[in-house]
C-alpha cells in the first residue's frame, strides 16, 4: 500500500512531536491530527507542550502603580500567571491552544492580569473560560469592551483588538485559548497604546478607570 498522502504532501517522514522537542523545528510542518486532553480540573493540556511562567518582575510598566509593583517584586517576586500549551506549534495555518492560570490578587489596588498583547497579523481568537472568575479587556485604539468570565463562557476577541485577562475573584482564573498559530504576539503595542482601561479591586466588586489616570493613592 502506498504511505499516505494529501496531494503533494508526503506525511511518511513526518512525526508527531514529542515533549521536549524544540517546536521551533515544527515552525514549516504541519502536526498530523491528534487527540489533545483537556483536563478542565487541573487545568492541563495532554501530551503538553511549552509552558511558561509570568513573575511579578516580568510585568515591568503594566500597573499602573509602579511603586507598588516594586514592593511586590521585591517582596517575593510571585508567580502572576502560568501558560501551558499543547503540542501545535505557532505556525501559520495551524490551531494552537493554551491554558492560562492567572493567580488572585490586585497590586497597587489593580487585579493581577496578563500582559496583554496586539496579533500583528491581526486575526480572531476565542478563550473559553474553565474556572474562577476573570474578565477579557479589549481595546482597539478607541474603544474599550469588556466580558465578563465563568466557567463556560466563550469570550470572542475580533481581529484588531488588543486583548489582556484580568482576574477579579479570590480563586485562580483559567481559560482555555484557541487561536490562529500565525497571528502573532506584540507586547510592545500595550506599552505604547495601553488596554483603554483598567481594572481595579473595589470594595467587593470591580472599578474601571482611565489607562493612563494618575495612581490613586
Ligand atoms: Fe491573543
């Protein structure tokens, strides 16, 4: 019998890939259909890719109490959030997902929240949201939207729009990301345009004010 083939495509000399391998060498190669498990629970992908680890010290210029964010990194450094991933590369053309664990707390009176990032290829992607309670920000230069986020709700981020998850419970928030692998990631684009709002502990509940507003004391 002859290897499987898509038109020109000779998937005989292809492998899946494996944990550990550099996804960098998949960067030009399609990953043959899979099965991925998703563990709502632990918040894990399977077989898992690449994981990565936000600290306090790696959100350098994003609260906008920049004295408080130094006491917090001094104080420990913690861990602000976590991303694993599963084995599909960020290719053009290809589906990647993650899992995103953002840990409870607020520094400078500012929920713990992702960096935030702009696809340079601008293009659509959905988080799903697994547990906790978080909300997804999106600005587009000019306006701001928010969604609210439980477990359960798709939140759809168009094209264009800049996007950053905020945390705003007492539990971990977790959601899951699907989006095209050739979209890209600019974090710069936050740090020069910020997010329209942000997103402040108050009370019991959430307050939104102005990106670039004075800290308030
Ligand atoms: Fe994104």
């Amino acid at each position: 019998m002859s290897p499987v083939s898509t038109g020109t495509l000779d998937l005989q000399h292809r492998r899946c890939p494996e944990p550990g391998d550099d996804l960098s060498d998949y960067s030009v190669l399609p990953v043959p259909p899979m099965s991925i498990r998703f563990d709502q629970a632990a918040g894990t992908l399977s077989p898992a890719g690449p994981e990565l680890t936000r600290r306090m010290s790696d959100l350098e210029g994003l609260f906008l109490d920049q004295n408080a964010w130094r006491t917090a990194v001094a104080d420990g450094d913690p861990i602000v959030y976590s991303v694993v991933s599963s084995l599909v590369p960020e290719a053009d053309r290809e589906l990647p997902q993650s899992i995103t664990t953002i840990q409870p707390g607020s520094t400078g009176g500012e929920f713990w929240m992702t960096k935030g990032h702009q696809h340079p290829n601008h293009q659509g992607e959905i988080y799903l949201g697994i547990s906790g309670r978080g909300g997804l920000l999106m600005f587009d230069g000019t306006d701001t939207r928010w969604v609210d986020m439980t477990p359960g709700t798709i939140g759809y981020i168009p094209p264009g729009w800049a996007h950053r998850s905020v945390n705003v419970g007492g539990k971990p928030y977790s959601f899951l990301a699907v989006y095209p692998g050739g979209a890209g990631h600019d974090y710069g684009w936050v740090l020069e345009y910020g997010l329209g709002q942000r997103v402040w502990r108050q009370d019991d509940g959430v307050a939104f004010g102005g990106y670039f507003a004075e800290a308030s004391s």
